[in-house]
C-alpha cells in the first residue's frame, strides 16, 4: 500500500493493493454484509480479474477475507468478471461471467457456509453461447432471482445496430437455462453518444429490482451502465413495470450526475429490507499515475435507495455512515453573502446542509480550496422554481494537466420553501455529493497540500447544517488478498 498518496481514501472501501472496480455478490447473512468486488490484486490495472472480499457488520468498517475466485484453467482462464450470489436453497451460489479470450459466459460456483471458499462448476459455463440469430455486441453480467420454484436471469448485452439489451433465462437449478427473450431493448441511435442519457450499444451490469414495496404504487427499476466499444459511459436506469417476460418502460434518468464517477452499481435487499446500492468510482488520472501509487479504484459509500412521488429513485447514503464522523468542525445558521466565507477545512470531511435559495439565486460551495485559490474544485446550485442545476466545475481542482477536469451538471428537485439539502462527503480524491436525494460523484485530485479550505457563498442564501471531519477507518487485520 502506498501509505504517501494523498488520494487515497480514508474512509471509502479500496482494495488492499492493485486494481478494484465493480461489487459484485452484494449479500447480509445473519447480520454480516459480504462485499465481493472485481480486483487484480498483483497491479492496478484491469487485468485477469478475480473477486475480492470483505465482511462487515456495519457497512463502513470492512475486514478482508481471502479472495473468493481465482481465474484457472478453463472458461475463466482470462478473469472471473462480474456477478451476484444467490442462496439455492442453503447453498451459497455465485453466478458470474467466466471470461476466455474475448468472451465472457456464465459459470457457476458453491461457496461454504461462511462464504469463504468457493467450487467451480465442473461442468463450465452453464449457458454456451449467446442466443443463436442475434448479433451480440457482448453478453456479461449477471442479475438472478427466484420467481416460485423458477430461477431467472437477466444478462447484460446489446443487439448490433440496435441498441443495448438484457437477456432474459429461466432455469429449475441455476444449471440448465433456457432463452426467453430480451427484456427491453434500447435504442442507441436515440440522441447522441456524448448525451449523459445515451443508453449505449451495451449493458453493463444489469439490475432488476422493485422498490417501494409499502407504497400504494412501487415501481420496477432496471439499472445498467452504457458501454460502447470499450467506453464505460454511465449508470441509467429505466423505472417501470417488469411483468411476464416484459420490462415496460415509464422513464429513463441518469442513476449519478457524475456519470462514469459511479460505473458498474449493484444493489441488494438486506435483512431490514432496506434497498442498498454500491457503485465503483473510477479514476480521473491516467493508469500512469495509478500505477505508480500501486492502487486504483473507490468503492462508493453505501447508498440507500428509496422511491420518490414521481416513479423515479432518491439516494442518500447509509446512516451508518455517519458513525464515522469525529469532531463537528462548524455548526451552520447564517444567512450566505456574494464574499466567500470560509466554514471548515479538511479533505476527509462529511457536510449536511440545509440550503434555503432564493428563486433564481444561487450557492457556490468550494471545496478542497487553497487560500488563493489556485486550485479549488467548484459546486454550485442555480435555483429556476423547484428545481437547480447541480453543476460541478474542476476546471481548477487540480494543478495536474494530466487528470480530467471535464463539467458534470443536472437538475435536482427544490422544496416548497427552496429549500434542498445538501450532503458532501470528500474523501481525499473521492468525492459524493448528494442534492435533494440527486447523487453527483467525481474524483479530484488537487496537487497542494493546502487545497483543503471549505468556502460558502451566495446572496441571501441561508445555510443551516454541521460539519464534521471523518475518522480514518483502519483496515481491520485480516488475511492478505495476494
Ligand atoms: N466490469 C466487469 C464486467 C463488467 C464491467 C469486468 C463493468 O463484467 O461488464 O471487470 O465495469
């Protein structure tokens, strides 16, 4: 571990070395969350992945456990790539994209009771090729289910010339699966691939689930992530109506404003029945740079998804995650002025702000900001009515040429009163901000040791709220990955 690299995380999830990027297998079993995730523990570059491991009883402090799944001889030769885990009756099951050249297909393996050790399927890939007749632009990950005594699986494809897709399968034993049919089909030649909606001509990492099962109308949520040739794009979901062998669409949003900043997401139900997600926050530095700090890869805080009045989804993260914070740094009630005025400094800090706004006003809130200013990384809500524009602006974040400093923006929802609350964790490079339950992730990676200082303004914007500074999570001693 590269103990001097200021962009490392104090408090997000990373691998112990090398490369982490998607969770995968998200599961709680009496009380204990296991977080699986894509690694290649020998360097941080995507490389002949394997499943990393950890538990952890409250979702912030992990403990590392041997790495699950190895690639080896056989149909995942080239790398164990994404999936989930299932219990066929008590038998830990996890379905996963075996990958063998340029291919990716399902493989099977059983795991012991705690979830350590892992069995491939001697059989090999359960399902041998794509259906037959269509033109795939891929076929990888993995979302399974039980409907009664049926197993079903979506895998994430694309159909070429058309768009993106998820196959649908059945099967009596997670064993013997039989084609149904796409899902839902995108159409990728709806707007244009720079789009921040653009559905691509891939589905990464499909996700089924419904959410809002109290409510009088829960909704159907298919979440993937927009690949096309090679370029992760972003998460998007579609809510909707998933009934037969059919996903009726209602709407399509972006999952996180930050778009690939939160690549690859998977969610599970846990035992209070919350709805948690997970994404991976990539990289905004060249693989140089990760190489030579011999680490790549954030795991997001837990999230907690809930359904708003409009079919789509709110997100705010996992009360656990605020006990982690240490020392309240500023207790807020003021009323914000054009002058920046400085409210903290820190670069592992947790904000949660109440910002009343003016109609057609607006709030700037800088962060990791030296004193003059050279490198400042820039988030601002522009209130129209009941809704802003969430904008975030690094042109300045770093003094490095070399890390992208490319505009993130969209809207979120304001209150009756104009109010929105705010939640901004900064984690070093890692950053997730939160705005009227409208996530926006990114990396930044300011070069001064300075860059630390928190500045409000914003004529008559009144801001209520704390800061606190977080506590360094310790990696809980445990069994080496590599
Ligand atoms: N990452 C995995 C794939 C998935 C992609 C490979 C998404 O299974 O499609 O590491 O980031």
């Amino acid at each position: 571990r590269a103990a001097v690299d200021p962009h490392r995380p104090a408090y997000h999830f990373t691998a112990p070395a090398g490369w982490l990027n998607d969770p995968n297998g998200l599961t709680q079993r009496d009380g204990v969350y296991h977080l699986f995730y894509q690694l290649n523990p020998y360097a941080p570059v995507h490389h002949r992945i394997h499943w990393g491991h950890a538990v952890s009883t409250d979702l912030v402090h992990w403990r590392d456990l041997p790495i699950a799944l190895t690639p080896s001889d056989g149909p995942d030769v080239d790398g164990c790539w994404s999936g989930v885990l299932v219990y066929d009756g008590d038998t830990p099951t996890i379905v996963y994209s075996g990958r063998h050249g340029d291919r990716e297909l399902p493989c099977v393996a059983t795991g012991t009771p705690d979830l350590v050790e892992w069995t491939k399927a001697a059989e090999g890939p359960v399902i041998a090729a794509p259906p037959t007749g269509i033109d795939v632009t891929a076929f990888r990950d993995h979302c399974v289910w039980r409907e009664g005594e049926t197993w079903r699986q979506l895998i994430g494809s694309g159909i070429r010339g058309q768009g993106g897709t998820a196959f649908l399968y059945e099967s009596p034993d997670l064993r013997e699966w039989t084609y149904v049919g796409p899902l839902l089909v995108g159409d990728s030649t709806l707007g244009d691939a720079s789009a921040p909606d653009w559905t691509g001509t891939m589905w990464e990492c499909v996700d089924l689930f419904r959410i809002g099962e109290e409510d009088a109308e829960p909704r159907d949520i298919l979440v993937f992530s927009a690949w096309d040739e090679g370029v992760t794009h972003h998460s998007l979901y579609w809510s909707g109506h998933y009934e037969g062998d059919r996903f009726t669409p209602a709407a399509l949003h972006r999952l996180d404003l930050g778009g690939r900043y939160f690549y690859a997401p998977q969610s599970m139900r846990d035992e209070s029945g919350r709805r948690l997600m997970f994404g991976w926050l990539q990289e905004g530095r060249p693989d140089s740079a990760a190489v030579a700090a011999g680490w790549s890869g954030v795991m997001s805080l837990p999230r907690v998804l809930t359904l708003a009045a409009d079919g789509s989804i709110r997100q705010a993260p996992a009360p656990e995650v605020d006990e982690l914070r240490d020392e309240q740094l500023a207790s807020l009630s003021t009323v914000l002025s054009a002058e920046p005025a400085e409210v903290a400094r820190g670069d592992e800090l947790d904000l949660e702000l109440r910002l009343t706004i003016p109609d057609e006003g607006a709030v700037t809130i800088a962060l990791r900001a030296t004193g003059d200013d050279t490198e400042r990384t820039i988030l601002r809500l522009q209130r129209h009515g009941d809704r802003a524009e969430l904008s975030l602006d690094r042109t300045r974040s770093s003094l490095n040429p070399e890390v992208d400093a490319s505009p993130r923006s969209g809207a979120v929802p304001v209150d009756a009163d104009g109010g929105v609350d705010v939640r901004i964790l900064v984690d070093h490079s890692a950053l997730e901000v939160f705005a009227g339950g409208i996530p926006l992730t990114a990396r930044v990676y300011p070069t001064r040791a300075d860059a630390l200082g928190i500045r409000l303004s914003g004529d008559d914007v009144v801001v209520q709220g704390h800061v606190w500074s977080m506590r360094t999570v310790a990696r809980e001693a445990g069994v080496p990955t590599a």
